[in-house]
C-alpha cells in the first residue's frame, strides 16, 4: 500500500506541476488563453468606465437589498427595506417609520430572501424589484427608478415567508408562499397536533400594471407541508406556478429527521388561472384577517399604512384542475423553471441527481387522469409519467438551476461545493467548477426568465474561511463570478457580498442606468411640512409639540438659531433640501437624539424627532460633506427649563 | 526499500525537470498584468485545504490523523472527495479500519484505488457518508438512513451495539462539521 501511495503521490505532484506550468506560461488552448491576464481584463472596469450588468443581491439577515455592477463587483448602494437603515435614516424618520409597520407592531428587522425583477411577456422590464422578508412575512417593492423602497405588504396566515417573492411572466402576481404550516386561523392548541390541522399558505399578489400598486387577491390553503421555493412557468407553461414542498411527513420536531422519512416530496403545480377565474367568480370564502399595507408616495416623501382586515381563501380541493403534486425525490429544495417553460427542476438537497419533469408530460397526465392516489384531496400524478429525466451529477446536495439561453443548465450543489452545468434535454453534465465555500444560490441575469443574458454567473456562498483577508470570526460572504460564454465555465473573479444573499437578481445596465432619478423636484414636492421658499421656514408651537419647518441648501440652515424650546418639549425637524443639483444631499443629526440621522436628497423633505432632555445650548450639522463651507453648515437651539418664559425665536444671520 | 527508494528518486526527478521546463520558457511580454492564480489545477484546492488549528477538526481531518485509517485517507483521496468532507455538512462518517479494508478479497483495494475505478470508488465511499450528525444512542431511533451515494442503509442494533449497513461502531469521535463513527467493516452499497 504505502509504496503506492507514495508513487501515486508523485505522479499527482507531477501532473499539478506540469498543468500550473503550462498555466503560468499561458501555452496551449482556450483554458490557458482565458486564465492569467484575460481573467483579469475581463473583470476590469477601467477608472470612470461603467459595469455591464446590475446585479441585485438579497442581503439576508441584514433585512436589505445590495445593488453590485457586474463584472467589476463594485457594490453600488445598499437599500434598506426590511430593516432600519441609520445612514438614510430609513425605518428613522417620521416619514419611513410606517413602512415597517405590521398587524405585531413595528418590526424593525427581518430576513431578506429572493429579489426577482418586474418582467413583460416573460422579459425583465425593469421596472421594479421585489424582495420577500422571510420572518415576519412581508413583501416589498423597490422602484427602479429612485431604487428606495415604496411598498410593504404583510402575508397574513403566513409563517416563514420562503418561498417567495417570485413573478408570473406579465407581472400580474407576486407570489409569496409560506415555508411553516400553522393552524389557520391562528389559536392556541397542542403542537403535536399539527397533522391534518395545520395549513400552508400560497399568496397570490395583484401588480397593477401602471403604478405596481399590490394587492393580496387571494391565498390557496395547502395542506400543512412546507412549501419552500418556487417559480412561475412561462411560454406555455404560462397561467401555472410551481412549489416545491418537503416535510411532506407533517412532523413538528426534530425536522431533519422526520422530516426526511419519505423518499419523495412533491412539486405543487398550481394553475393559477384557474383560481384567479374561481375567485372573479365569487369563489373562495371572505376570511377576517389583520395585515398591515405599507405605501410610500413619492410626492409627499412619506408613508402611510393601513390595516387591512379581510382576505379571500381558497380551498384548492373545490376548484377541479387547479391543483396538483408532482412526486420528487428527497425533500427537494429549488424548483426552477426553463426559459421555454418545459421543463421544471427540483433539487432534492438530499441527493445526488437531479430531477426535471416535463410540463408536457404533467399536462398529457392531468388529461389521461394518470393518477397516484391523493393527498387531502389533491391528485398526485405518477413520477414516471411527469419525469422528462434525471441529472446523473456525481454531485452532492443540489439547490438551485440557473439557465443561460442556450439549452444550458447551471446547478449549485452545497456539500460537494461547485457548480455543475449539464445539457436540457440530453441531461448531459457538460462542465464542473468548484466554488468557495459551499454555494447557496446563483445568478445569471435574466437567469430565471424567458430571455437570460447568458454572460456570467454569480455563485453565492455560504462559507468564505479563508478567501480574503481574515476579520475574526465573523466573516462576509464570497460570490464568485464566471464567465460562462465558452464551452467550459471559467472563474474569473471573486468578491465579498454584504449580509447573507440568498438569491440575486441581474439585469442590463442599459435598461435601467438611463432611467435613473437624479434629483427629486422641488416643485413637485407635496410633503405637508415642506418649505419650498426659506422664507416660508419656521417654527410653530402646538403645546409641548413644536414643529420646525426647515430649509437647507449649501451652506446653512434655515432658521439657525432657534430659541424657546423647552425641556420636555417633542421637536419635530421637517427638512427640505433645496439643492436642484444631482449627488448634493445634506444631511442632519441633533447632539443626544435618540435616533438615527437624516440624509436627504435634493428636493426632498425628512422629519426627525428630537425631544431635548438638558437646558443648555444645543448643536446640530450637516452630516454629508456637502460643499466647501460644509464645516459651517450647523446651528444652534436653546433649550430652558420646562416652565421658563424664553420666547420662541427662530432666525438666521442676525 | 530499494525499489520505494528508486520510485521517489525518479518521482523528484520528474518534478525537477518540471521546474525546469517552466523556468526555461521564455516570458510572455506583458508583466504587468496581475496573474491569477486560480488556475485550472484546482484539484487540491478547497476547503480541505485551509490551515485551521484553532476550531474542532472536521471529520477529514480526524481521519487523517487516525493511523487506524491510513487507508481510508488513501482512498479518500484517489476518489478527490476531501473537499466534500469538510464542507458545513452536518456530517456522520463511517470510517473503516485499516483492517476492515485488509479483510475484503485480496486486490480488491489496490483494484479500486486505480483511476479507471475513481467512480466506483466515489460510490462507495459515499456510501459511508450521511447528511446528519447523530450519536450511537441517538441513531438508535433509526431504521434507515439515506447515504451520500443516494442509497439507503439499514440500522440494527443488537444488545448494546449498533450496526450500519453491517458494520458495527466500535469507536465515535465528535468533529467540528459532524462525527465519525469508526466501524468494523468495509459497507459496500447495495447493487441497482
């Protein structure tokens, strides 16, 4: 043995030698051509050049959205969405406080999962981003244009909001499905009484074609699995939506055993047409609920939120042909959709292989009525009449599919950490790249529409150890980018990514860098408490309640000097910046405010809260560097005693 | 001894001209430009690979620095599985002895560990491996577990002893990313 080894030792040695040396000198073919100095011009974005691609990275448990450039890996902004955001005083200011508002209160945190970008005839159009929060279940909107978030909806019945936020081909839902089954509606009962009793969720959520506004139209009560990712169909498979779903077992503990006692899950496909057509009809059962809608208007800078008190659910067993279960091995976890609509890929996160069933086949079943049995009512089909064939991988835990839109498939498997490329349609594995470490999610742009821009892919890791310089033990996730134009996969650069991302979304820079809002009107500015002239700024008392109608414009405030507020006193700062000009913001912080700052763009108006707790003299600044005098940009407040007679004041340059 | 000796003379010697070769090849004009280094020879690179002395070793390198498992390793790594074995898992390993390799039919090893057989071995090899992190009472519970290589393996247990696959655990070892339970036999899958 041990002569073998070393022998078998050698020859590796060797042979590693003899390939980094042929590397080193860039010989030989495509693979050497591309390495060295072409790796790295490919992701060279020249001083003052532009990217390629937008990529749009879910944050996780940082509760935000990331915008990276592709291919440079420069990240570009951070919006807050789910969580307060102290550098915007998003989540801070009077005006953003309501978007986090839900039927528990303010939530001022969650966990952002799967952004998926507005499309038109299965084709991104750009025009908004949508992102799920996962724990307290929510979905967002962020306008592509000012890319802020404008709208909030809360999923009631809904626990675990995972497998979500993904779009039909036109837009016309947001779907949002509940990963934890719970008693509908909720009440106090025994846990291990879950089974039977227990229901899943699936939210279908109306985008009005002109504004986006949502709507929650209806929820179709599954039984109590969890339903865990999902994607529309689209071409012909347009009007279905499916689910994967695993603890197909209804156990309510110790999951990652019971929950992996049958040998197949399913796939839910939902025709959603069938249930919309339902619903018109008057079908479903009006049911009391509590969820909050949160909106955010771009004229008066501020947000509302409404309780709504009332959904509509549907009971899928009533409506014949709307719902199915397609049997697919081993607690499958991504469920991704081709460009054509054909073909459906479930990874089970257990397994080896993957398994793509066939929509074709799935329809030629549901009309020979082909089936397996039931669960609860609803026809399972029989695996082998929906299979179109198996990925013979060699891999270990496959999870999500990405698509390039040449026939290709891209599939990430976490435990033997790499991306494998195979072939639609012959299932051939055509290539195997490692990724480092441990990849989640990954991204082409476009990658999970009817049009990809098969460029690059981003895999998106779990694990990053030793990839960059090391900062303690807690570590920012490694994407890796590859340049997927060739016949083989080849890595090209590596970057951290701020939070966890889960899913990313990528779209042309073209499509939306030229419809990118660079100032907000003054004129247009509708903000009750704006001040659209400094000589309209002032200070108003309403009992212990004083508001401050500010301006700002480089480099003062107006007014400066403001007397007569007293201990005990709430102050609200109603700021309008008045600058006209693109990237002038100003911002504002109060010494001692329990809160964060205010940074407000140009023609916009913020509020912050301050009440004062000290007599004395207290300043506040301009927190952005805004222009040459910005060090002079401040003021002052006096602040007295809760019973002095110091008159309210307010001025500037006396 | 003399022909080990002669073997790994001529293996430095190989490695050698190799150096050479490289360091002979005239330089390409552009010097510039940064040179990456993640090349194509990304066979050893990885996770198995990262100098770590201050967390709880993964079950790799438990097995490594077991000279009980001296041919686990072996085959480990002719079928290029380390990277699989320290990812986040959780991971339970089965790890056969030495002995429990020696006691197969003669050759049987040295057939698998050929490269023409890489698959093969790769199966079997997984075929040791479960998605989980359970101890010797807790798999008790269990009738079956499903394995790396997408099959399943029975659980008995016979008075105090518990056997995988028909292997009994004779030792368990926690690991940073799961646990290695050492047993006394070689599990070979079940045929298709």
């Amino acid at each position: 043995m041990k002569k073998y080894n070393y022998y078998l030792l050698t020859l590796i040695g060797a042979a590693a030698l003899l390939s980094s040396c042929g590397n080193q000198n860039g010989g030989g073919k495509s693979s050497n051509g591309a390495l060295s100095s072409s790796a790295a011009e490919k992701v060279y974005v020249a001083p003052g050049e532009q990217d390629e691609f937008y990529a749009f990275m879910s944050g996780g448990y940082s509760g935000n959205l990331t915008v990276y450039g592709l291919p440079s890996g420069r990240m570009f902004k951070e919006i807050p969405v789910f969580s307060q955001f102290p550098t915007s005083g998003y989540g801070y200011s009077e005006e953003t406080k309501p978007m986090l508002n839900t039927s528990f209160g303010f939530v001022p945190w969650d966990d952002a999962h799967h952004p998926d970008i507005s499309q038109t005839k299965g084709v991104l159009d750009g025009r908004w981003i949508f992102i799920n929060g996962n724990n307290t279940p929510r979905i967002a909107k962020i306008d592509l244009t000012t890319f802020e978030t404008t709208e909030i909806i809360e999923i009631p019945n809904s626990a675990g909001n995972h497998s979500s936020s993904f779009i039909t081909e036109n837009t016309e839902y947001v779907v949002a499905g509940t990963r934890f089954s719970v008693p509908v509606p909720q009440r106090d009962m025994p846990i291990n009484e879950y089974k039977g009793n227990f229901k899943g969720a699936l939210s279908f959520i109306s985008v009005a074609p002109d504004d986006g506004k949502l709507n929650l139209e209806f929820q179709i009560m599954m039984p109590g699995f969890n339903y865990d990712l999902s994607h529309p169909g689209r071409g012909k498979s347009h009007g279905w939506f499916f689910f994967t779903t695993y603890n197909t077992e209804e156990a309510n503990s110790l999951l990652e055993v019971n929950a992996s006692q049958n040998d197949k899950d399913f796939i839910a496909a939902i025709n959603w047409k069938k249930v919309e057509e339902y619903v018109k009809n008057g079908g479903g059962e009006k049911m009391p609920a509590n969820y909050a809608h949160n909106v955010y208007d771009e004229h008066t800078h501020t947000a509302t939120s409404t309780m709504k008190k009332e959904v509509i659910t549907v009971d899928p067993t009533k409506i014949p042909g709307a719902v199915f279960f397609l049997p697919t091995p081993k607690s499958p976890h991504g469920c991704d959709v081709d460009p054509s609509g054909e073909y459906i890929i479930g990874n089970g996160k257990l397994s080896a292989d993957l398994t793509v069933h066939s929509f074709d086949n799935m329809i030629a079943a549901i009309e020979g009525k082909k089936f397996d049995g039931e669960a609860y009512g609803i026809p399972i089909l029989k695996f082998e009449d929906v299979l179109a064939g198996t990925v013979k991988s060699g891999g270990l835990g496959p999870l999500h599919t990405e698509f390039d839109g040449k026939g290709n498939a891209y599939t990430t498997f976490f435990i033997s950490s790499e991306v494998v490329k195979w072939k639609l349609g012959t299932w051939e594995v055509l290539d195997r790249k490692p990724t480092f470490y441990s990849v989640g999610h990954l991204m082409i742009p476009g990658g999970n529409s009817a049009k990809p821009y098969g460029k690059y892919v981003v895999a998106m890791n779990k694990i990053t150890k030793d990839r960059y310089l090391p900062t303690g033990p807690e570590l920012e996730h490694s994407a890796q980018l590859y340049d997927i134009t060739g016949d083989k996969m080849e890595l090209i650069y590596d970057f951290p990514t701020h939070g966890e991302p889960h899913y990313a979304a990528g779209i042309p820079a073209e499509l939306l860098s030229s419809k990118s809002k660079k100032i907000y009107r003054l004129t247009e500015n509708k903000h009750p408490y704006a001040v659209l002239s400094p000589d309209k700024a002032r200070v108003e008392r309403n009992g212990k309640e004083v508001h401050v109608y500010m301006s700002m414009i480089r480099s003062h405030f107006t007014p400066d000097n403001i007397e007569g507020i007293k201990v005990g006193d709430k102050v609200y700062f109603h700021i309008t910046n008045h600058e006209q000009d693109f990237d002038v913001p100003h911002g504002f912080a109060m010494i001692g405010q329990n809160t964060s700052e205010l940074l407000i763009m140009p023609g916009q108006t913020k509020t912050s809260l301050w009440e004062p707790k000290k007599e004395g003299i207290w300043p506040f600044y301009c927190t952005d560097f805004c222009s040459a005098l910005h060090q002079e940009m401040q003021g002052y407040v006096r602040v007295s005693a809760a019973n002095s007679n110091v008159p309210l004041t307010y001025t500037l340059g006396e | 001894m003399n022909t080990n000796n002669l073997k790994s003379l001529i293996g430095s010697f190989l490695i050698m001209l190799f150096i050479l070769s490289c360091k002979n090849e005239p330089k390409t004009e552009n010097t510039s430009v940064p040179k990456t280094t993640e090349t194509e020879n990304t066979e050893k690179k990885g996770q198995a690979f990262i100098e770590d002395d201050g967390s709880t070793p993964n079950v790799l390198q438990i097995a490594i620095g077991s000279p009980e498992h001296s041919t686990l390793v072996t085959a480990v790594q002719a079928a290029d599985l380390e990277n699989s074995l320290v990812n986040a898992g959780p991971l339970m390993v089965f790890a056969p002895t030495n002995k429990a390799f020696d006691a197969l039919p003669a050759e049987t090893v040295k057939d698998l560990l050929k490269p023409e057989n890489k698959a093969t071995l790769a199966n079997i090899l997984k075929h040791h491996v479960t998605a989980g992190n359970y101890t010797i009472d807790f798999l008790k519970k269990f009738k079956k577990l499903g394995q790396a290589n997408d099959q399943n393996t029975t659980v008995e247990v016979k008075g105090n002893d518990v056997y995988v696959g028909g292997a009994k655990i004779i030792a368990s070892i926690p690991a940073g990313n799961g646990i290695v339970h050492v047993v006394d036999k070689v599990i070979i899958p079940p045929s298709k």
